[in-house]
C-alpha cells in the first residue's frame, strides 16, 4: 500500500526490482530450483529466469518433466576449458538476472560471445561484439578476425578488413600474420585497397611470412610474390633487395616475374598489367593525361594539358606544350613519359613531357612531317604509323629508340592510311581501318610482328571507318570511333571481331586509354560535328558501359594517355 505521495514503481522500474531481487535470492541460494555446473563451480539458479533470458534453457526446461522441488544439477559443456568456461557462465548469468555486465579484455569477450551464443542469449552476444569492436586496433585485427568469422559477425568482420588494408604494414609486423594459412596471406597481398604508401612494404611482409618457416614455406614463394606488384618497386631496391635475395635466386618459379618486372623498368609498364597499376591508396595513382585538342566548334586550338585522377575525381593542371597549338597529333605514353608527334599542318616536331621532372622536353624530331598518325609503344620502342602530309596518305612507319635519342626507318605498311586505329598487343603493331589513299575508309587490318620485321593482313574489321581510336586490355583489342555507337573488340589470339558494348551517342576522333582495368572514352566529335566533354568507361568484366563526370572544356583529336604520378603533385 502506498503512503502519502509515494509514487507507484511500475514497468522498467518494477521489472528491475524483481530482476534485482531474484540475483540475491541467486546468490544466497533462496528457492532456486537448478543447479547449472561448470568446472568444479555449480551455480544455483531458478529454472523460470534462465527459460525467460535464454532460447537453450527454454527449449530445455521445456522438453524435461523434472518433479517439482527436485533440484536438478545441468553439466554445461567445458567446450573453453574449465576454468574459461566457468567465468564466462558467471557473466551470462549476471546478465541473464540483469545485474550489469563488465568486461575487461579482448579473450574474456570472445569466451562469453561464445558460450552466450551457444545458450542463446543474443542481447549478451550483441554487447560482447561491440564490445570487441571498441577494442579492434591494428595489433589484435587478426585474431578478432577469426572471432567475427567463427560466430558470423558481420560487423566486426567488416571493420577487422579494413583495419587490416588501412594498417597492413603495422598488421605484418605481429606474430599473427606470421601464423597465417597461405590461403589468407595471398588474399591479403592481392587487395587492390591495401593501405601502403609504397610496394616494397608488401613485398618485405611476404618474405617475413616464409622465413618464418621456410622448409615448410619456400613453395608459397611463387603464389606469393604474383600478388606483389614488383614493377612498382624502386629499381634500386629491386636490384638490391630481391634480386639478391637468396630465396628468390633458389626459385625457379619465381623467375618469370623477376623477368617481367626487369622488362617493365628498362622497356617501360604495360598498362594492362595489373602488376603494373598501384593500389587504391598508395601515394602513386594511374592519372588520365587529356592534351591539346579542337574547340567545341573546331576553329580553336587548344594548348591545355591536364590529369585526371579517377578514383577522387579530380582534376590537376599540368604545363601546357610549349607553342604547341595544332591539332590532329599522335600521342602516346613510354617508361611513364609521354610523347606528342606530327600535328596540323605537317610538324616533324616531337615532344615530351618527364613526369620525373614535371616538364616538356623537345627531342629529337620524326624524319617526315606528318598528321592524322598514330604512335604506339612495342618493345620499348616508339612507333610513328601512317598519317597524312597535305597531300597523299602515308604508307612509312617511324622507329623511335628512347635511349639514343633517335628515329629510324622500320618497315612500310602494307597500305597507306591515316586516321587509323592503332595498339600494341601481345608484342604485335595493329593498325586498324582508316582512310586509304584514294580517301576511302577501309577495313583491314595490318599487323606487323617486330620479331619477323614484317607486316601481315588479319581478319577484317566488321566496318570499314576513319577516325578510329584502339587500346589493349588483357590480350584484347578495343576499338571506338568513326561515328559509330558501338565498341568492339578483337582478340589477335583468335582473330576474331565482336561486338562488346554500345555507347549512348556516335562519336569520332575522341580519346581512348585504360586506367583502373576499365577503358575510358573522353571527348570526340559527335555526328553533328561538334566536340563533345561526354566520358564513358566500359567495364570488361561486367560489360557496362557508365556515363562518368564531364570533361573540363569541349574537345576532340585531342591526345590521351595514361601514367603513373605521384598524388601529392
């Protein structure tokens, strides 16, 4: 009965009264009707609080008939050993008859986690992961990586990842990546979203990992070091580091990748190849480089040059080509430099641009004046194909040799053309369709293979256009342009057409390069004769052709490359 203005204790706050009450009648032994043990610790307990705080007890007590006022004794499952067992059953009771639960460390959590998993009582699982979550730092990632795996923690297993790609190189140096399966150090090596500002982080950690036990280790070495990006190693520590490891020099496997990464310095990357292409957050990033080009209406000239990273969408200027105001020039990237020849009206000028010292350079200029060409990169030499000279299409093909400075003569085309479609792939030249010598566009394509030095017809493009722009990717040709909404592809292996995407609009002389395993179109003219600032990328992996951010200005017969450039420029 209550007394004067004493107010009623009604809902939560009665709830916890009983809660309370029933804990002590726990503790001093009052009326409980089961004895739950673990170890050599019984725990008496009222059969009514354990059915109303866990699904195992509930479903328990509800298939046994014990006689009323028996005592009945449960022997809980010593599945964390005795003594581990023992503590985590006293903090799910303490939950259970809600008198507060207080956890310290990381192991005590996971053993409560799982014994309140086992015995259903979510709310305690629940806390036990948040809990786990608040304590997750770079030093005990691994091991509550294992915990979210074990109990299907979604969150925690989340936040462990990226923990573990935003402190790799923290991460690698603890015992526990050293007693990683293969199986989860490959995975880890090959995450394009791993944190490290420099390879050679990546590459001392797997080496970490098989000197641990290397008898039993030194067949991992291959798989390993193929999720290393050894191209992008500082050539001196690459010489000094793992070429002289012993390790690497007693493995035959590894040879190959030690042979491609050689070739990538001194003959300049692949942009294909993913070894090649940094990591998401490293402090390099592949950047399109958007140069020169026409106005909107093709009466300007423009002498812009600009960078366009993808993965922040940002755009940074870079120096524009010293008086370099033309138009209709080939472009093309070597050893992360990039070069701009010919151009409207008949330039044998050549140019340029150190991404190392962040400047134009002029060097040393093509034997004949030429526009409406294009350049490519087989070997690690320079190639200047085809064109137009004001008055007859160009059947010559010009050499350029990086190291000397020089370009020579190499083997004619089979057929003169200009504004063809050109790209190296699987170490061949492909020049695809354009405008012949009587103005027509055609169909052919001439490859020449540099290890025989000649040029051969394969199978026919299924159109016959000018105006054309072809990349590689993986072994594959793509190919844009003419006017045409369409992007195929040819694979050279097989010499074979098809037809892989259709873009949203025709479009003409636009630029074309593979940044990020994805190939972008920027700019062009469109079937009105305009320049457009329209980007798409097309995706070989899913097929999607996606609409991008919009040029900084309207261009076309514009030049488009990809390098490599430090993010802090």
């Amino acid at each position: 009965m209550l007394e004067g203005n004493e107010a009623p204790c009604t809902g939560s706050c009665h709830a916890q009264r009983v809660l309370q009450t029933l804990n002590a009648y726990r503790q001093s032994g009052t009326l409980t009707d089961v004895v739950l043990r673990a170890g050599c610790r019984d725990f008496p307990c009222h059969r009514a609080a354990l059915s109303a705080g866990s699904t195992y007890f509930r479903s328990l007590f509800a298939a046994g008939r014990p006689e009323r006022g028996l005592a009945v004794v449960l022997v809980v499952p010593e599945t964390l050993g005795p003594a581990a067992t023992a503590a985590a059953l006293s903090v799910v009771l303490d939950y259970v008859y809600g008198a507060g639960v207080r956890l310290c460390a990381e192991d005590e959590a996971a053993a409560v986690l799982a014994l309140a998993g086992r015995l259903g009582v979510e709310g305690l699982r629940e806390a036990c992961a948040r809990f786990l979550e608040s304590r997750l730092r770079a030093a005990n990632s691994l091991a509550l990586r294992r915990v979210a795996t074990a109990f299907s923690l979604a969150s925690l297993a989340e936040r462990c990842g990226r923990v573990l790609r935003q402190a790799f190189t923290e991460v690698a140096r603890h015992a526990d990546f050293l007693e990683l399966a293969p199986d989860e150090v490959a995975a880890l090596l090959a995450d394009q979203a791993l944190g490290v500002a420099r390879e050679e982080a990546v590459f001392e950690a797997a080496m970490r990992w098989v000197r641990h036990d290397a008898p039993a280790r030194r067949g991992q070495l291959r798989r390993l070091l193929e999720h290393v990006r050894l191209p992008l190693l500082a050539p001196d520590y690459f010489l000094e580091k793992v070429e002289a490891d012993e390790l690497l020099r007693a493995c035959g496997e590894c040879r190959p990748l030690l042979l491609e990464a050689r070739a990538c310095f001194i003959l300049g990357r692949e942009a294909s190849a993913l070894r090649a292409r940094p990591r998401r957050f490293m402090d390099l990033a592949e950047v399109i480089v958007v140069i020169g080009g026409c106005d909107r209406k093709g009466l300007l000239k423009l002498p812009f040059a600009d960078a366009y990273h993808p993965e922040s969408r940002r755009w940074t200027p870079l120096p524009s080509l010293p008086g370099y105001r033309r138009s209709e020039f080939a472009t093309c990237a070597l050893r992360n430099d990039i070069y701009v020849s010919g151009g409207h009206i008949n330039s044998r000028d050549v140019w340029m641009f150190s991404s190392h010292l962040h400047t134009w350079i002029k060097v040393a200029s093509l034997h004949k004046g030429r526009w409406r060409h294009k350049m490519a990169v087989v070997q690690g030499q320079l190639f200047a194909v085809g064109g137009f000279d004001g008055l007859q299409r160009l059947c010559s093909v010009e050499r350029y040799d990086p190291f000397s400075n020089t370009w020579a003569p190499a083997v004619s085309l089979l057929e003169a053309v200009s504004s063809a479609a050109v790209a190296s792939c699987a170490g061949q030249l492909y020049v695809i369709g354009g405008a012949g010598q009587a103005g027509i566009s055609t169909d052919k394509v001439q490859c020449f293979d540099p290890k025989e030095d000649r040029w051969s017809l394969r199978s026919p493009a299924p159109f016959s256009q000018r105006c054309l722009e072809a990349v590689s990717l993986e072994d594959t040709i793509y190919v844009v342009g003419g006017l045409m909404s369409k992007i195929f592809t040819y694979n050279p292996g097989t010499d074979v057409w098809r037809e892989a995407a259709v873009l949203p609009n025709p479009v003409e002389s636009c630029g074309m390069t593979v940044c990020d395993g994805k190939v972008h179109i920027l700019g062009g003219r469109d079937d009105h004769g305009e320049s457009t600032n329209k980007v798409f990328t097309f995706d070989p992996s899913s097929g999607q052709v996606e609409a991008q951010p919009s040029l900084q200005r309207y261009t076309s017969s514009h030049g488009c490359v990809t390098i490599v450039q430090s993010l802090g420029r």
